[in-house]
C-alpha cells in the first residue's frame, strides 16, 4: 500500500511551526509495511488543498491528512476534501450534541461555528475524537489508479496521535492485507566521507530484500539499513544485514543504534529492538581517530565563528 501524508496549515508553509504530525504519522505507518511515496505541506487556501489532494490521489492508496478541521473560517479541509471527492455535506447530530455537552461540560456558552466540526462529506466514516471538539473522518474517493482511502485527522498532535493509535492504524492493518512489516538498524560512522561510505558497503547487500539510507550530521554520517517481509522472520533477517555490514563497515563504526559522543574519546552506543531484547554496545576511539575527530569538530567551530 502506497500512501501520502498532507499536512494544512499556514502556520506550517511560513515556519512558524514544524511539521511533527507527518514525521509521526510516516514512523507509524513505516512500522506497518506502508510505502510512504511523499508528504506535501500546503497553507490554508482551498485551492492549494485541493491543489494537494488532487496530486496525492494520482500516487496513493492511502492519504492521511492533518488540519483543517476547526470552527474557524481558515479551517478549509472538510469541505475541500468533499469538492474533491464531488460529494455532499452533512451534519452529524450525534457529534453536534457532543460538542455542545463539552462546552456545557465546561461552563461556557459554545459558539455556532463550533458545529462546523460536525459537517462531514457525504458517505464518511467519523472517526471519535476523545480529547477534542473535532472529530476525523475516512472516505473512499475512487481516482485513476484506483480506489483512495482518505483519512482525516486533527492537527493537535495529542488528539492526533490517540485517534492515529486507537482507530487508525488497526483499520489499516485490516485495508492493507497482507502481513509484512518493516525493521530497521542504524549504524553511525566516523572518519569516512558519504561517497566512500556508499562505495564501501555497495554490493554487500542483495537490493531486492534491504534497502540502504545514508544520513550526513556532522561530524557523523549515518547508515541505515531496513528490511520488509513476514514479521516471524524479520529479526533474523535484520540480523544478517547487520553482521555484513557491520564486518564491511570495520573501524569506520563507532557505533549503532541510538549514539552519543562523549568525552575523552568515549562513545556509548545502544541498539533497542522489539521483543524486548537489547544490545547495548560500548567502543572507545583509538587515538588517532579521537585526534582527528577533535580536529574536525575544532574547524568546524571555527568556520562558524564559535571559537
């Protein structure tokens, strides 16, 4: 299943707020099997949303958006996600009644616009929304390449992330078919430059059943590898990928997993994997590679004007 996250919101598109919900969402649906082709961040305008709905729907089975969703008149999502499907509105009473008793709840009068967020497209599944006023939805859209399944959820990460664990994902699970699930290991590395990371490790791997991410963060470069298939098989599978490349690999690892570099040439390193097992892996850098470690991070200080 092939899926794109959207994210709305003007405070996104000027950078007044970083876009966690997508990063979130993509780590969640990554965990499950799905193949994330892209995320699109567009500003409350409808044509832009549509703009974005219309494009993800030429690439995915699977849209999951966040945003949108509030009283007020920059909360465009619901009535665009409907133009774009080519359906209807229609008011859910149930979920009018709800929003009314929280604001009884809370000793305020609601105002009208609230029942906005009780509008939903014409054949949507409402999806409840236990911390908040606003509730999501999942629609069907049929598009070219297929049947879309929709879902929209609240931009407040908190409601978000509950909807996303509880109603979201197990439905998912259930769409997809299949079993296969994604695992992942990272390795970090010093002393070594992207390029020849790449060569290093190239052909060490069969490309068909693990695929290979380099991240550069100086003074570090990371190198991931990710696996997919049945999840009784998975850990073991992983751990091949991992002695080839950590044999490949050799001095130029100081570490895996989750690292920190700390004093005196120390760097700790601790793998965590399900099913409750861990490795926690302790490697000192010799000298030379602690010298030339300090060198680097002293240019690099003072090309930024730090010493």
């Amino acid at each position: 299943m092939r899926a794109v996250i959207l994210s709305t919101g003007d405070e996104l598109t000027t950078g007044r707020t970083l876009d966690t919900n997508a990063n979130f969402i993509a780590d969640q649906l990554v965990g499950i099997g799905i193949d994330i082709v892209g995320m699109m961040v567009v500003g409350d305008y409808p044509e832009r949303i549509a703009w974005a709905w219309r494009e993800a729907l030429t690439q995915a089975d699977l849209i999951i958006c966040t945003g949108g969703l509030g009283p007020t008149a920059d909360d465009l999502t619901t009535e665009t996600v409907a133009g774009v499907a080519a359906v209807g509105l229609r008011r859910d009473q149930a979920v009018a009644d709800r929003i009314r008793q929280m604001f009884a709840a809370m000793g305020r009068t609601m105002p009208e616009n609230n029942l906005k967020q009780a509008m939903f497209p014409e054949g949507a599944t409402i999806i409840p929304n236990g911390l908040g006023t606003a509730p999501g939805f999942r629609l069907t859209i049929a598009a070219a390449r297929g049947p879309c399944h929709c879902i929209v959820l609240p931009g407040v990460p908190r409601e978000m992330k509950q909807m996303l664990a509880e109603t979201v994902l197990p439905w998912v699970r259930t769409a997809r078919g299949g079993t296969d699930e994604y695992r992942s290991h990272t390795f970090q590395t010093f002393g070594i430059s992207e390029s020849a990371l790449d060569e290093l490790v190239a052909g060490a791997l069969d490309p068909a059943a693990t695929r290979l991410a380099f991240r550069a963060a100086f003074p570090q470069i990371s190198l991931r590898v990710t696996v997919q298939g049945p999840p009784a098989q998975l850990d073991a599978q992983l751990d091949r990928a991992a002695a080839i490349l950590r044999e490949r690999l050799g001095q130029y690892a100081y570490g895996e997993g989750n690292t920190t570099m700390g004093g005196s040439g120390q760097v700790v390193a601790r793998r965590q994997r399900d099913g409750g097992r861990r490795r926690v892996v302790h490697r000192r850098l010799d000298r030379p590679s602690a010298h030339r470690c300090a060198g680097q991070l002293g240019v690099h200080a003072r090309r930024r004007g730090r010493l």
